[in-house]
C-alpha cells in the first residue's frame, strides 16, 4: 500500500479544505491507548470456509454510510451494526449464501435479510456487489470462499489487491493527476479475516487505515484535523459531499495520512489498529453530537 501512502502524503501537501495538524501528533499518539491484539471470537465455531463467507459477504457491502440515516434501524445500533446482524442471523438461521445464490440476488431478496425496504436505493447496490462477488468465487475459485484468501499466499495486502480488482471491491480515487487507491473495503476484508483467525497474513501491518467518514470525523473533533469553515458548514447543514470530489478525497487522504504519522509517532502500533480504536471511539455520545460528511457512494 506504499503507493496509497505516497499519494495520500501529496494530496495533504496540496489540500485547500483540510490540512493535517503535525504537530499535535506526538502528543496525541502518545495519549492514544491502543486496543490489545485481538484473540478472535472463541464463541465462533464455524469452519473456515463458512467464517470466510461471511466475511467476504459482509465487507462486499461494507458501505452505505451516506444513506444509513434512512435505514430502519436495530434499537441501539448503527448502520453498520444493522447490516452486519441482520446478515449474521441470517446466515445462522439458512446457512451461508452460495456463490449462486449471491449471483441470483436482487432487492427485494437483500431488503428481506436486512429488514429493509425493497425500494431503499441501497437495497439494489447490495444486490449488485453481492452479484459480482459471487461471480468471482464461482468462476475464478472454484465457488469456494476461503480459496479466495488463499490465493493471496499469506499477504494481507495481496488480498487487498486482489478483491481490489473487483468492481464489489473497487475504490479509487483521482486528486489533480494522482490516483489514489483507497481500497477501503478491500483492506478492511483483509483484516477482519485476520482477526476471525481465517486469513495468516505476515503483513497486517503494511495495511492502511480503511479511508471512510467516521475515522476523519474523530479526528477532527480531537484537533488532529482542520476542516476549512465553509466545508464545516456544508457538513453541518447536511450537504452531502460527493464522491471523488477534492473535498472529499482530501478528508479521506488527509486521514489516511494522520494515521500514519500517528502510527510513525507510535512504534509498535499498526494503522488497522488505530483505525479500530478511533472507529470505534466514533460512537460515543461526544462524537455522535455533531454531523460528519455523507457522501451516497459504495467505497464506505
């Protein structure tokens, strides 16, 4: 992910409406308590293949931050914790969805497993990724989830470039002439398998932190980030920031860069691991108390 890093260090070089605050990092990594390295879920005896399968489904359709306001909601839950226990209890009760089955999903079979509406716009862009994932197992791995993993031969970021490549996964940026690979979910999927013990990868630390709009949103209520007055306006008012737009590709690469000078200033630390920390830090009730930029996109 080097090529991210470089092109996340120029994009905060040149950017008009966010700028990293360096010289409150070593202070503010110093006071960053890091989460322990995770064990894995004990309670989770499914066989690899099955562990795999959810989380590949899941981080297939690891967006929709921009509409999550819309969503019907589990009591106490975000966006995020909605889809992600709605999938599970489904997977529970009927097994994991096939390869074929993911190809042969439309709306109304997602909004039935979420408790959605079938009309909610995000329903049909589940459906599409799902397809295309299931695409891919079945013709490229033989319809078996954890061969996926497997074919990154013990590389986080092999896999990341692998699921990267596909369009369930895609998520790339441009900022004047430079590309910006964010892969957000595609990293994310790498390391969520790690963690549930189905993905022995040798290079969880040469991950990124995966680029969405709560991460940057911590960061800039803990000082780490400034935001121009008028984009901080257009968030508060609820304006949606398009995708791909320079506003939002500096908040996401100026992020991305944060972290990696929090994790410089850190030794030891790994991004994934902070990503998690201030992710989750994101839901407290200081944080949830102001708006963060929404953008309608399939990258987060």
């Amino acid at each position: 992910m080097d090529d991210l890093r470089r092109a996340c260090a120029q994009v905060a070089e040149r950017a008009r409406s966010v700028r990293v605050q360096t010289t409150v990092i070593p202070r503010y990594a110093a006071g960053l308590g890091l989460p322990p390295a995770p064990a894995g879920d004990a309670s989770d005896t499914r066989g690899r293949e099955a562990k795999a399968a959810f989380w590949l489904t899941v981080d297939a359709i690891n967006f929709g931050s921009g509409w999550f306001p819309t969503l019907r909601k589990r009591d106490g839950r975000s966006g995020y914790h909605t889809i992600a226990a709605g999938l599970r209890d489904h997977f529970d009760a009927h097994g994991a969805w096939s390869p074929e089955e993911l190809i042969g999903l439309d709306a109304g079979a997602t909004a039935a497993a979420f408790a959605q509406d079938p009309a909610h716009e995000l329903m049909e862009l589940f459906a599409i990724s799902l397809a295309d994932l299931g695409r891919h197992v079945a013709e490229e791995h033989g319809g078996s989830f954890s061969a996926v993993i497997d074919a990154a031969h013990g590389s986080a970021v092999g896999l990341a470039r692998l699921l990267g490549g596909w369009s369930c996964f895609a998520d790339c940026s441009r900022y004047d002439e430079l590309e910006v690979p964010f892969l957000k979910r595609a990293q994310i999927a790498a390391a969520d398998l790690a963690r549930a013990g189905v993905g022995q990868f040798s290079d969880v630390d040469r991950l990124t932190m995966f680029a969405d709009n709560l991460v940057p949103h911590v960061l800039r209520q803990d000082g780490v980030l400034h935001f121009e007055p008028e984009l901080i306006r257009r968030i508060d008012m609820g304006e949606l920031i398009e995708q791909g737009s320079p506003e939002e590709v500096e908040i996401r690469a100026c992020t991305v860069h944060a972290v990696e000078l929090i994790v410089a200033a850190r030794p030891g630390t790994r991004a994934a691991d902070v990503d998690e920390l201030l992710w989750t830090r994101g839901g407290e009730p200081v944080y949830k108390a102001s708006p963060r930029h929404r953008s309608p996109c399939t990258a987060y």
